[in-house]
C-alpha cells in the first residue's frame, strides 16, 4: 500500500553519487518557484498557494507561484496527466495507477533532486496530498481546525532528500460534525473544517451517498405520491408515514425513475442512496409480510435498483446503510453494485454487531463502517468524552475494519476538539494507513502543539483518556487544572503553546460550569449557571473547543423551555450572549484560577488486591435460601465471578428482555468459563421477559465467571442465596435501573476509613450493626466519600442500601459486591489477613473464634472471625 524512503532511494543518481537532495531556500532567500499547469484547477491553485505562504512562513522567504510544467526547475505540482513525460519515471507512473476504479485517485509521489522538487498526484487530490506531506517533513502540523493550532517551525534553510510513494488504505474518509456548521451564511467554520481536511489529507477517492433517502424521494414525487398513496406502507389499516410499500413494482420503477435521474443530474456522483428514511414503520400490507424480514425488503428495492443502474450507468453503485431493522444481511445475494455502510449503533434484529462485523464482509463486495464518535445528546462535550476522544478504540477498531475490506469509515462526530482533539488527530492517521504507529502520532502532537510542556500535556491527556476509563470526579478534575497550570508555566516564554492551552482552559472552563449544574438544586442559581455557559461557549465558539452548534439547536431549547426563557431557544437574536466578544486572556485567566480553587485534589488512600477471589461463609444459622431478585434491572452486559464450592452445578436465573422495545434485537447470550478462559458452557436466550433457568455442570470445583450480554434489552439475574455470586465493580460502571435493595461489600481489618467514588444518585451505607452510617446525596455525585471506620466495624460486611449501581469504585476496599453476604467473594489474601472462614475446604492460618459481625432485618446472624 505504501512505500516511503526518506533518503537514499536507490535511483539512478543516488547509483551514479549524484545527490538527490534539494534546497528550496537558503538564508531566507526562496531558491525555486512553484510550478502548476496552466490548466491547472481552483483545488490545484489554493494547494499552490497554501504551499508558496507556508514555506515563506518557515523561512522569511517569498516563494513565487508560476505556471507551466515545461521546465525542469521548480517545485513542481500537479497530476499524472498534466506533468511532461520525461519527468514521470515508470515506478512513479506504477505507485500512481488506479486500481479497481477508485485505489489510487488520491495516491502521489515525491520526488526531490538537486533545484526540483516533483508533487506529483494521480489526480487533483493526490497532488495536494503531495504538497502537505512535503510540508510535514519540514515540521508543519495542523491538529485542530482553528488557526492557533497549526505549528509552523522557523527555517532559514529550506533542504529535504525525499522519495515518498503513498496512497490511503480507507478510500473515503470522514470525521464530520453532527448538527452542522455554526455559522452556515459566513462559512467561517464550514472552510476552517474544510482546509483542516484538505491539509491533513481527509478525503475521498469514491464519494460515499448511504444516508437516509426515502423521504427525500417522496418529497420529491409527493404529487404523484398522492395521486397513488399505495405506493406508501401500510400501517395500521392506513396507507402513509416516510416508508415506501417496496412489493410494490410501481414502487421499484418510481426509485429507479429517480436513481436514474440523479446520476443524469450528477455525473460526478459515484453512488446514490436507497437508503429507508430513519425510524420505524415499514408496510405490513401481505405482499410485503410475505419477503419475510425488513432486510430482505430494503435489499430487493436496493437490488433491482442497482441493475437498472449498472445497465445505464455502469460502475455507478446504490449505496445504503446495515442500520435499525435492516442492520442484517437478506437472505439472497446483492448485485455487485450495492454499497453497504455497517453501523456500530442502532442494531436491531438477530445478530449483535460483533456477528454483524463478520457476516457483512461475506456478504457485500462493497462495504464501509458508520462510527458514532460523539453525540452530544450522549456525552454532552463532557470528559472523558466519546469513541472519537478513544484513542485505544481508535487503535483497535480502524485496522479491524480495513482488515474488513472497508472502502469507507464515516465517523458523525461533533465540532467539540476540547475533548476529542487528540483522538480525531490518531483517527485521521489511521483511516489513512491502518499500520501507522499510534504512540508516535500523539508523541509528534504532544511535542510540537506544547513545546517546553509535552511531558506534562501528555500527563492531562492520558489522565482524561476514555481508553483509560478515567474517574471524573473533582479530585481528577483537580489534578486536570493543575496539570494545566503547570504547563503555563512551563511554556511561558512561547506564545504560540500558551495560545493552545488557553483553548483547553476555555473548554475547561466549560466543564466546570456544566458540573456546577449538575450539582445545583437552586432553581434560580441554576438558571444563571446555564446562561454562564451558553454565554461562555458562544463567545469561544470559533475555538471549537465545545460544539456550539449542537448546544444552540438542542441545549438551548430544552433549557429555554426548562427555565421558561423562550429568547433563549435556538439562541435566538435577543438571547442575552448574542453579540459579545470573545474572552480576553485576562478573562481566561480569572475563571481559570476559580476552576484551581473550586476543584482540588483530595489525600485518598489507595489500596490494591488481587482478583484471586474466595467463597467466605459470613452467615450461618437460618439464613436466607435464595436471593431475591432485585428492584430494578442492568442494562448492558458484564461479568460476575461465580463458585463451585464441591464441584456442585452453577444456577443462576436470569429474566431478559426488560426493555420492552428492545426485544427484537439479537437474542441474549452467556458464557460460563473457568479461570483459564476455557468456555464451560455457552448458550443464547430470547429476550421474551421472562424467567431463564441456568445450570452449568463443572469439571471441578472452584472458580468461574458468567459472562452475559443482553443485547442492551435489560436484565435481572438471582442465585440461591448461598451461591458465590459475585460483582466485580469497574471504572467505566453499569447501567443500572431503578434501585437494588441491599449490595454487600466487605471492610478489610485494620482499616480507618472506607472510601469510594461514585457517579449516580442517593443510596445508604449501613454498617455491621445494621443502622444507617451515611446517607449520600444526589449533589455528592462525581466525588469520593470518605467514612470512617468505628472501632470494632472493620473485618466486617457492609452494605449499600436503596441504590442504583451506576458508577461506584473503592480506592481502599476490594471492589467486589454482591447480593447476599454469603454470595460474597472476596481476595484470597484478605480472607487469609482476616482470618475469615473460606468454603473451600480451605484452611486459616491460626484457630478462630466466632464472633457476631453483622445482623439484617431478616435475623440473619453473621459471624465474624478472630484469631
């Protein structure tokens, strides 16, 4: 796919001695002019132009544009076609060739040799590939889209020995903002995107058109539609909504009618979309029951289509979504000219996307992947952010999709670089060469955006990084300022990196606001906190730091509704922010230095225990025979540790499918395995809301885990209130809805405080005495809390109470809950520290005696244990 030699290219100079090195500037002085074709186009002459001011930029010289590719002096760019021959060798003419239609519009060669210096792209977007990889090497970077984040070294001396062949692994290419532009009449925002994907080399070999069609096509024909409204589904005895009646061949002829009309229209066009329009509400009429599923009906319209296309309009494709009830492949094959763009959202059907990922490659000759790198209905531009801030993600998932076969990676993203700057940086690289080393890409930006300040940046960045499933709280937000801070200084004698960190204490600036808010129970406070803020992200917004857009269309019409401030809705003209300035660095500076007061970091104590769990007997006497199944249900899969004490099957039920509304998605799975991984037992559920029981023999006693994905339909799962069944807790929490009734933890001897973070709503901790120790508010969420430990209630079992397990991580206790305490398991060197009877035949160290450790309501005695 790629060839790049930086030097000694084996060439004909380099075998003869001759240097193939060239000086573009000395001294300041430019030494070559840059040539273009005389025909050459708008894209060919701003590439041009761009190149002539960055290189003067590094070098205080005034680089010349001239035309005419006749000479053989010059910095020479342009496209196979429009370069003379003589200087178009045959493995530049190789490394260019077009293969397959579309692999190779975008590749381009460099060449340099004594006083030339060749561009060379197979067609307009190579050469400007060419002539922004030339000014990579000379240290030139533009990570994000507003202007203080480009990097321009200082040159005096402009000299580079260069061979590059290079083309991109993913044809089509897009990182694209969700909502929109945020100021469509100026176009400001819409260029800064436009030249940071021109200049990073973002683009498309093969212009991808998948999204949803139908309701364009029925507007489009909404007269004849309403002389025939057969031609719509049938729903509830009725005949209209947005989906087409696709057993319907008037229907077939109607979209191929259109098909074929677009591709008249558009010649340049390499695909049009038969795509459904979003949501529900396909025909039910019998003729289209009886094509079975709604994939095998979408695909039908699709294919006849794609022949009618291919018959008129050969190599031209009919490109649609695997997305919401069509997400699964139909059950015949699709003509060779269809387009399919596999979404990792919105799934529904039999199969979850993971068997999806597998199934559509062997499907569809022609595929892509739709990503959500953020949504700000989800994340809203808080830390950690979504996938597009996911560096590992990112790491993981694009080689996986080009080992796919993967023409095209969509990403709906937002305008929000605060917090998803670094990740839209490694995702660019990686769409573009899947085998691009990610360390060194965000090692180049920590380095070049920060200066004197790298290390310390890369300290924030990696603190706040979704793929380390940080734990926002305000001691970590503490720790964020500071680093900050800390980097000020660092870089106090460079303009340029105290420009950027000013745009991430702006989006900062933000996030203490929104926290702020949601921690206020002050109506009124709270309304001038969110006018703070909209105010705030409007006078910042060509930062774009935090996606304005999406704030003014959506944020500020449910606050303005909220709040009762229709001016506010969609920042209308009267809204009170409209109109002010950008922040002073003076400004920054002030809400800043409150951001360091109001966020600080805590003293916690931190301990760490294995996952070398054990079964302890912590009831005995009459204790309760199952567990009951808890008010309220997980959403989302994970796993718990269960344990055969003497070899004895594992039983767990397990009622699915809570979630009405998500039934029709694939079925539920689960898979027992024993500490090896080794699978024990595998096996699928249907999501009907009912009751499942599971038995899973064992080759032996010990432990085992239970995995089980719900396919995010809701679950419950209860075991005999004996049965170790346990909880790990993790950093990136659950799903969890409405309140579980009692979760048990275990307190280590010796210790004097119990701490804990938590993100979620007020719950109880009760302690071994059965009275209440802590009753948590809702504003406490997103901090630790620190309980002391009475003399006496350590070595013991505790318990949250009325609790919805969303977010919950223990610095200083094992992170295990469970149901019942006998259900507890807890690290094998705690329960040996502790002196704690383990069931597994398992011996203590020293002779015990029995003491009571805690009773319940029910009158359950639980037994401590003293050496």
């Amino acid at each position: 796919m790629t060839v790049a030699t930086l030097t000694g290219l084996a060439t004909a100079a380099t075998a003869q001695g001759q240097s193939t090195e060239a000086v573009l500037a000395h001294d300041g002085r430019a030494l070559l002019p840059i040539v273009i074709p005389e025909d050459a186009g708008e894209r060919l002459r701003t590439v041009a132009n761009d190149l002539a001011a960055y290189l003067g930029r590094m070098s205080g010289a005034t680089f010349e544009v001239k035309t005419g590719l006749g000479g053989d002096v010059g910095i020479m760019l342009g496209t196979l076609e429009q370069f003379p021959s003589r200087l178009v060798s045959r493995d530049m003419a190789d490394a260019l060739a077009i293969r397959n239609r579309f692999d190779g519009k975008e590749a381009y060669v460099i060449r340099t040799a004594p006083r030339r210096v060749v561009l060379l792209g197979a067609e307009d977007w190579g050469a400007s590939h060419a002539a922004y990889r030339l000014l990579e090497e000379f240290g030139c970077r533009w990570f994000f889209p507003a202007r203080e984040w480009e990097v321009i070294p200082d040159r005096r001396d402009l000299r580079i020995d260069l061979a590059v062949d290079d083309r991109p692994a993913i044809l089509a290419r897009r990182i694209w903002y969700q909502w929109g532009y945020l100021d469509r009449e100026q176009g400001r925002c819409g260029g800064e995107h436009a030249t940071w994907r021109r200049r990073n080399r973002m683009a498309s070999s093969i212009s991808i058109n998948c999204g949803h069609a139908w309701d364009h096509v029925i507007s489009v024909y909404k007269d004849l539609i309403k002389a025939h409204p057969e031609y719509l589904a049938l729903r509830d005895g009725e005949r209209g909504g947005n989906k087409f009646c696709v057993s319907n061949p008037a229907v077939i002829d109607l979209y191929t009618r259109y098909a074929l009309d677009y591709f008249a229209k558009n010649p340049d066009a390499d695909m049009v979309s038969a795509d459904p329009s979003d949501g529900g509400g396909h025909c039910e009429c019998e003729n289209c029951a009886a094509m079975g599923k709604v994939s095998n009906r979408v695909f039908h319209l699709a294919n006849e289509v794609a022949k009618a296309v291919d018959e008129k309009y050969p190599g031209k494709m009919v490109g649609l979504y695997a997305y919401n009830l069509h997400s699964e492949p139909p059950d015949f094959e699709l003509a060779p000219n269809v387009y399919v763009q596999l979404t990792s959202g919105f799934i529904r059907g039999q199969y979850s996307y993971d068997e999806l990922f597998e199934l559509w490659p062997k499907k569809c000759r022609n595929m892509g992947f739709y990503e959500y790198y953020s949504v700000y209905q989800w994340n809203g531009d808080m830390l950690p952010g979504g996938n597009g801030g996911n560096v590992g993600h990112h790491r993981r998932r694009i080689p996986e999709f080009h080992h796919a076969n993967a023409t095209s990676i969509d990403a709906e993203s937002g305008n929000n670089w605060g917090p998803h700057g670094r990740g839209y940086i490694v995702a660019n690289r990686l769409m573009w060469n899947p085998k691009a080393d990610v360390d060194s890409i965000t090692e180049d930006f920590y380095m070049k955006a920060f200066g004197p300040a790298a290390d310390v940046m890369q300290r924030y960045y990696e603190r706040v990084a979704p793929e380390n499933s940080p734990i926002i709280s305000n001691h970590l937000l503490g720790l964020a300022f500071r680093d900050i801070h800390e980097a000020t200084e660092l870089a106090k004698d460079r303009p340029d990196v105290l420009a950027r960190l000013d745009h991430l204490k702006i989006y900062l600036r933000y996030v203490h606001l929104k926290w702020m808010l949601g921690r206020e129970q002050d109506k009124a406070r709270s309304k001038d906190l969110w006018e703070q803020l909209f105010t705030h992200v409007y006078r910042n917004r060509y930062t774009y730091m935090n996606h304005w857009e999406a704030i003014r269309q959506f944020q500020t019409r449910v606050t303005a509704k909220a709040v009762d401030e229709p001016t506010w809705h969609h920042s209308g003209p009267e809204a009170p922010w409209i109109g002010k300035a950008p922040n002073t660095r003076q400004e920054i500076a002030a809400f800043f230095a409150e951001g360091l007061e109001y966020f600080k970091p805590q003293e916690i104590d931190e301990r760490a225990y294995s996952d070398d769990l054990v079964p302890v007997r912590f009831v005995k006497g009459h204790a309760r025979p199952n567990a009951p199944t808890p008010a309220g249900f997980f959403q989302g899969g994970f796993r718990s540790v269960m344990y055969s004490i003497a070899g004895e099957p594992l039983e767990v039920t397990v009622t699915t499918g809570r979630i009405a509304w998500y039934r029709d998605r694939a079925q539920a799975k689960y898979t027992f395995t024993d500490e090896q991984q080794e699978v024990i037992l595998e096996g699928r559920l249907p999501l009907d809301g009912q009751k499942h029981a599971i038995r899973c023999q064992v080759p032996t006693a010990g432990l085992y885990f239970f995995d089980f994905n719900d396919s995010g339909a809701g679950w419950t799962k209860a075991a005999a209130g004996d049965q170790p069944l346990t909880i790990p807790l993790r950093k990136s929490g659950f799903t969890h809805h409405g309140w579980g009734k009692n979760y048990y933890f275990y307190v280590p001897k010796g210790l004097k405080n119990v701490t804990y973070y938590f993100d979620g709503g007020a719950h109880k901790i009760i302690g071994p005495d059965g009275k209440l120790v802590r009753e948590v508010e809702n504003h406490q969420s997103g901090t630790y809390i620190t309980i002391p430990v009475p003399d006496g209630m350590d070595g013991t079992i505790w318990r949250f109470k009325q609790i919805a397990l969303s977010k919950i991580w223990f610095t200083n206790v094992p992170n295990y809950l469970a149901g019942t305490p006998n259900a507890l398991m807890i690290p094998r060197e705690v329960a040996e520290a502790d002196g704690l009877e383990v069931r597994e035949g398992y011996q203590p160290v020293a002779k015990v005696s029995l003491g009571v450790l805690w009773r319940d309501g029910d009158g359950a005695t639980v037994l401590a244990v003293t050496v």
